[in-house]
C-alpha cells in the first residue's frame, strides 16, 4: 500500500511539475515578446551625454530600439536626420557626418517613436589608450606608487575639452556589443581615476591643437596580446591555436 501511495505520489507531482514547468515557459516566452514589443532606445556605454566625436568622418553609431522598426538620428550641428531600421532583434547601426572639431557643445537625438538625447557632445581628436599596467596606471597613481607630479596635475586639470571614457574590466569568450563606463570631464573630482599616460597624452594634444579631445581607456595591466585578438587574426599566425 505505501509503494503504491508513493508510486501515485510521484506520478502526480511529475505532472503538476510539467504544468508549472509549461506555464513558466509559456510566461517568459510572452514577457520576452512584450519587451520586444515595447522596448525603449538602448545605446552602448561608449555613446552617452559628455563624449567626444572624431572631427570630419562619417562616425558609426549603433543602439537598440524596437525590433523591425525605423530608427531616426538627428544630430544638433547640422540638424539633419539619418535613419535605419532595427533588425529583428532592435539592432541598428548608422554613420553620422562630423563637423570640425570645436568647443561648442552639440545633442544627439535617437528616436523610434520615443525619443532618447545624448548631451553636450563635442567633436575633436578620439584615441582608444590599451595596453598593459603602463597605460592602465591612473593619475592618483597604484598603492605606494604615486605618480610624480600627479596631484598637482590633478588640481589644474579642470578642463572641459579633454574627456576620458574608461571601459570596466570583463572577460568574455567572444565579442561584446557593450560594456560599463562612462564619459567624464577631466576636472580635479575626475582626474585621479583617469589614465595618467592617456591623460598626459591627451592634455599635450589639446594645448597643440586647441581642439576637444576623448580618450578612450581600455587598457588591463598584465593581459597577453592574444587575448585581444580575433579568432581569425591570432591564427593567421598561430594555426595551430
């Protein structure tokens, strides 16, 4: 009798698991759709208010939106629209026409019927800054390794046309479409955490050129060079990788 109160026991909750396991599918699948449906403007880290543009190309910007839908980019400068239409994942990607460089700060709109802006903008100089610790070292400098001359540096560094985006350290087994950071003004309060070889870099270049400059900090101190290479470039040298 207890076998067979077990035997039904199972029975009985192996369906009810099937039910529950069902309508839970069935639930995400729906959320899922829904917020295909109704989902709002998304853009990468690197494209956000304080950024700065290469000067006279035609840069690329991308984002998310709803799926299968038209996509309009109005840029501020020149007050013309550009559009795309989002893939059936939101996906989208234009190229924008960039003025030269300047100290007039500029919005991007991104609208696919809700609109998102990306302010004060500048267009000048971009550079990416990787490399190992030599480059990842910031102006406040490593434990018990200061930066000579650093917090002077720091204290006049106030400037509204060098920008620095540093992108958050992640290890991933393939291609990201996104990462975490954020573009910041160089000024005392943001400074210390800016790369100091980029940042010198950076101030040289303006005070040369008299235009904005954004640095684009990607560097991860002690990372082997194979790490950021594509799959198809590292083997064109190492095949048997």
């Amino acid at each position: 009798m207890t076998i067979f109160a077990n035997n039904l026991i199972k029975k009985h909750y192996s369906r009810v698991m099937k039910k529950i396991t069902k309508r839970v599918f069935v639930i995400l699948f729906l959320s899922s759709a829904l917020f295909s449906l109704n989902a709002e403007i998304r853009m990468p880290a690197i494209f956000g208010d304080n950024m700065v543009l290469q000067q006279q190309s035609e840069a690329a910007i991308w984002g998310w939106a709803k799926a299968n839908t038209t996509v309009r980019v109005t840029t501020s400068w020149d007050r013309k629209s550009y559009s795309a239409k989002s893939d059936g994942q939101g996906y989208w990607k234009l190229k924008v026409k960039t003025p030269a460089a300047g100290y007039t700060p500029y919005t991007i709109t991104i609208s696919d019927g809700k609109a998102v802006s990306l302010n004060n903008i500048l267009i000048g100089e971009v550079w990416v800054c990787s490399g190992q610790s030599n480059m990842e070292m910031p102006m406040k400098g490593f434990g018990n390794q200061p930066i000579e001359g650093g917090p002077e540096a720091i204290s006049t560094s106030r400037n509204p046309g060098i920008r620095c985006f540093t992108m958050k350290k992640a290890s991933k087994s393939a291609p990201q479409d996104d990462g975490e950071g954020a573009w910041e003004v160089a000024g005392p309060e943001t400074t210390p955490n800016f790369t100091a070889t980029g940042y010198y870099f950076g101030r040289l270049l303006n005070q040369a050129l008299d235009v904005p400059v954004g640095l684009i900090h990607t560097s991860w101190g002690g990372s082997r060079i194979e790490a950021w290479m594509t799959p198809s470039s590292l083997k064109s040298v190492i095949p048997d990788v």
